[in-house]
C-alpha cells in the first residue's frame, strides 16, 4: 500500500520513527525533513494533492497538535482528515467516516500509541451503508 505522509518540524521525530516501523509500506514522504522551523501548510498541500491524484492511497499528517494539518488538509474536497489520540477514534474515523488521512498530534500521544493509531487506521475498512449516505453529505 502507498502510504502519503507529511509533518512540520513538531511531528518530524515521530514521522521518523512511524516510516522506520512500518516497514510493509511505501511512503511517499512529503517532508518536513528536519527538525527546524517550518510551516505545515507548505507540506500538507502537496500531501492532500497527491491522495486527489492516487486511488485507495491514504495519508498521515502529524504536528504538535494535530489541529494545524488536519485543518489544512480539510479544505481540500477529496480529503477526509480525522484527528485522533487513540485506537478507538482511529478505527471510527475509517468505518464511519471513510477517513482517507489520519491527523497526529506528537506533543499528546507516545510513538508506541502513535505506530498503534497508524496500524489500526490503515487496517480497518470503511463500512459503508448508513455511513456512506452521512459522507456523501460532507463536500460543501
């Protein structure tokens, strides 16, 4: 599976760290690629660009809050950005929602929580059904 993933200088530690972990996925990383000051809507952008381009690709977006990069990577159409600070929410976020990014915030979660997030998201499937029609409603 092609994996996007894109953080800012807060969430570069943990990007790291989740690509070195998940080794049974391609990531096209979309950077920040240090730990030096930088803006995520420079990152995310791309991010959210490539998923519209790539069919059943999906995203994680990681900064300190999580907040920063799921809100930018929501004012793309195609994009459905899910914060999450568990497995549960991570989980939801893909049966419920169809959620094609997960957002991380690495100053609230450990990386052992974070790889868990990852792993359950990019392995649940979207449920369908009633839930189809409340995302179908979504795009404005």
């Amino acid at each position: 599976m092609h994996i996007s993933i894109a953080c800012d200088h807060a969430g570069y530690e943990l990007k790291t760290w989740l690509k070195s972990k998940l080794k049974d996925y391609h990531f096209e990383d979309f950077g920040t690629h240090s730990n030096d000051s930088v803006d995520y809507p420079d990152f995310v952008h791309p991010l959210a660009d490539n998923l519209a381009l790539k069919e059943n690709q999906l995203g994680i977006i990681i900064c300190g809050s999580g907040n920063g990069v799921a809100i930018t990577a929501n004012k793309h159409k195609h994009i459905r950005a899910a914060l999450c600070w568990n497995t549960e929410i991570a989980s939801l976020a893909r049966q419920h929602n169809n959620a094609n990014v997960i957002s991380i915030p690495a100053r609230f979660v450990s990386k052992e929580l974070a790889l868990r997030m990852v792993e359950t998201f990019l392995n649940t499937d979207f449920e369908g059904g009633r839930h189809q029609r409340r995302v179908n409603k979504i795009t404005c």
